[in-house]
C-alpha cells in the first residue's frame, strides 16, 4: 500500500473515509470493471460525488498499469494458440518442401499457417496496444 499512500492522504484529507478509498484500490488491483467501481463509489453509503470518484479512479488506474490491464489476457492467450498453430503448419510445409515427401492436405496446411500466424500476430499485437477486451473473445456467445 505504500505507493498509495499520497494518494491515501491526498482524499482522506477531503473527507473521504479510508475504508471507501482502500475498496477503490482493491478493486482496481483485482482488475473490477470501472462501472462497478463507480457505482459502489458514488453509492449513498460511501458518500462519494462522481467527479471525486472519476478522479480517483484514473488516479489508481494510472498508478495500478492502465484501466483494461487485466482484461486483455485471454487475447495473449488465443494470440499464442494461434501464432503456435501457424508456426507448426508452417514448419510442417517447410519440412515438405526440404525433405521432398510428399506433401498430404496441402490446401488445410496452408489455410492453418496463414490464418494462424496472420489471427495469432493480430491478436497478440491488439493485446500489447490494450485494443483487446475480454468482450471480443472469439469463443464466447
């Protein structure tokens, strides 16, 4: 808690009770949706206004690695699966090709390597620049 220490002070000194800004830093730590922050926040029993609430939110945010650093986890996830799919079909036409066997499915491998390495790439670059959201999991309904 040392880092948000000034912080800490900074809002105890406007009146708001410990207990109300340690939530706002637990919850930003667990990585908690910035809409639900904001509700418990500016909700009658923490006594918070919204411009406070906004401004102690970006306040942590910055301190705690960006607003989405935990949401964009499953896009390193997926970005690897695919990269790695690529890269195997990829080394699997290569092999062919060096070895001279016979190369068997050769319209599957190739479609594997270039949407593999071409939706792996993609996706790990969106994860890195923080475009990436567990809302555009590819999986899910």
């Amino acid at each position: 808690m040392s880092k948000y220490a000034d912080v800490m002070k900074r809002y105890t000194e406007k009146g708001i009770s410990t207990d109300t800004i340690e939530y706002a830093i637990s919850s930003v730590k667990e990585g908690s949706k910035r809409e639900h922050i904001l509700e418990s926040l500016t909700a009658s029993y923490r006594g918070m206004q919204p411009m406070e609430a906004n401004m102690l939110l970006e306040e942590l945010f910055l301190m705690n690695g960006g607003e989405f650093k935990k949401e964009n986890r499953t896009g390193y996830l997926y970005g690897a699966f695919f990269l790695l799919l690529g890269v195997l079909c990829a080394a699997y036409i290569a092999y062919t090709f060096i070895a001279g066997v016979t190369w068997h499915r050769p319209i599957l491998s190739s479609i594997g390597a270039v949407t593999g390495l071409g939706a792996g790439l993609s996706l790990i670059i969106k994860s890195l620049r923080g475009k990436y959201r567990d809302i555009d999991d590819p999986f899910v309904d």
